[in-house]
C-alpha cells in the first residue's frame, strides 16, 4: 500500500502544509458515521451521536455558552490516546496511538507513536511539524494554521473564533461543534467530558471521513514544564520553512 503520512484524519488536508501529515490519511468518504466509545460517552448512544437531527440539542448561545465555560476551567490537558479511523460504511480502516500535552493558550505538543512516528508543537507563534520517515521539519505561522487544527480550539475561549461554528449540546455531556464555512477543512468536531474534563473527541474533515480519539491517562490542571511546547530542529533535519 501506497504511504500516506500522517495527518489528514487530525488536521485534515490542506496542500503541502502541515494538516497533510500529522496522522493517517485514508479512503475519501462522504459522510459522517461516527462511533463513539460507551466508556468515553458514559454509555450514550452510537447511533444516536452519529444523527444529525440528534434529540436533546441545545443550539448556539446556550451551547456555546457552557462549552466555553467548561473549556475555561481547563489550563492545561495531557493524556494517552487511541485514534481508531472510520469509513462511510463504519468500518474501521486504521488504529494509531501516541499522547498529548495542551495548554492555553494556543500551545500544544501532540506525539503520534504509531503507525508511524511524528511529532506537533505548537509554541504559541510557530507550529512546528516533525516527520523523521522524511526527515524533514516544516514550519507554519500559528496565525494562519489554528482554524484547521481543531485540537487547538480546546486552548481558546477568543469569541471571534468561535463565532466561526455552530455549537449544540448533546445526551451525555457531549457537544458537536461545526464549521460555519463550506471551505473548511474541518467540519465538525464532536467533544465528550466527564464532569469538566474533556474524555474523549472525533473529528469529520472536509471528505468525510472521520477520526475517533479515546483518550487515557487524563491529567488536567498540572504544573508544566516550559520546555514541553518548545522545539528545536533536530541536527541533519531539513527545515521547510513556510510561515
């Protein structure tokens, strides 16, 4: 099988640029059928968080209003993770771990430690890629990368990104959160929490296909260390440089 390098099912793919490569790209699809795990979602329906006419919305204001509450209480988050990616059809095609440590705001350093190796860091200005399959690092201005790295939006309570999306509140303490823009690469994020704290995520890109991340190992609040979202190119790395 041909290697797609690992990105689109996270950041979804914009050309030659970072949400092409942090996790792993597969079929094209043109729907949504997500699959949430009962341990993530304290049992809620699969089928139920897949509809789009799902029950019990609270839309817009109300929604928005107790997400970014709950997102302002969070500092910092790190955890373990499991990303099982899905077709049109509900089947799972791929399976990839690693961990992650975010903090607001706008700083992030997401480990992918399998299929393959690869490595994100955001420092608050520069987003950093590192492939070492290609040996190459890229970087990108922040500025222009955070509407298509959607993990990034947990780090900020800024009103004028958020007026970006249509927020619902769903069963379970989930909520979906949607794109406004038909060009966006990333079309909707699904959030879970268990009480404040953010328990598990999927995201749908502009294909269609859809990522499922099961989170362990959740510590929020912590005190870090500076260095986690620094990053320097490692020696003989090529460095694309395109902020």
């Amino acid at each position: 099988m041909k290697k797609n390098f690992v990105g689109m099912a996270l950041f979804t793919s914009m050309a030659n640029t970072v949400l092409t490569a942090m996790f792993t790209a597969t079929l094209s699809v043109n729907s949504f059928a997500v699959e949430v795990n009962e341990q993530v979602l304290n049992s809620a329906s699969a089928n139920e968080l897949a509809t789009p006419a799902t029950n019990n919305l609270l839309v817009n204001n109300e929604a928005k209003t107790e997400l970014l509450a709950k997102l302002a209480q969070l500092e910092n988050l790190a955890a373990s993770f499991t990303q099982n990616i899905y077709d049109v059809d509900n089947n799972l095609l791929q399976t990839g771990q690693g961990q992650f440590t975010l903090a607001a705001p706008n700083y992030l350093n997401w480990q992918t430690t399998s299929p393959e190796e690869s490595t994100l860091v955001s420092d608050g200005e520069t987003l950093w890629l590192f492939d070492p399959f290609i040996e190459q690092v890229t970087a990108y201005s922040l500025a222009n990368s955070i509407s298509n790295t959607p993990i990034l939006l947990l780090t900020s309570t800024d009103e004028s990104l958020w007026q970006q999306y249509d927020i619902s509140q769903m069963a379970n303490e989930a909520f979906k959160v949607v794109a406004k823009s038909e060009d966006a690469q990333v079309k909707e994020l699904l959030l879970a929490f268990s009480g404040d704290v953010l328990s598990g995520f999927t995201i749908v890109d502009a294909t269609g296909q859809h990522s499922e991340f099961l989170l362990e190992n959740i510590a929020a609040n912590q005190t870090l260390a500076s260095e986690v979202f620094s990053f320097q190119v490692p020696e003989g790395m090529l460095l694309d440089d395109q902020r």
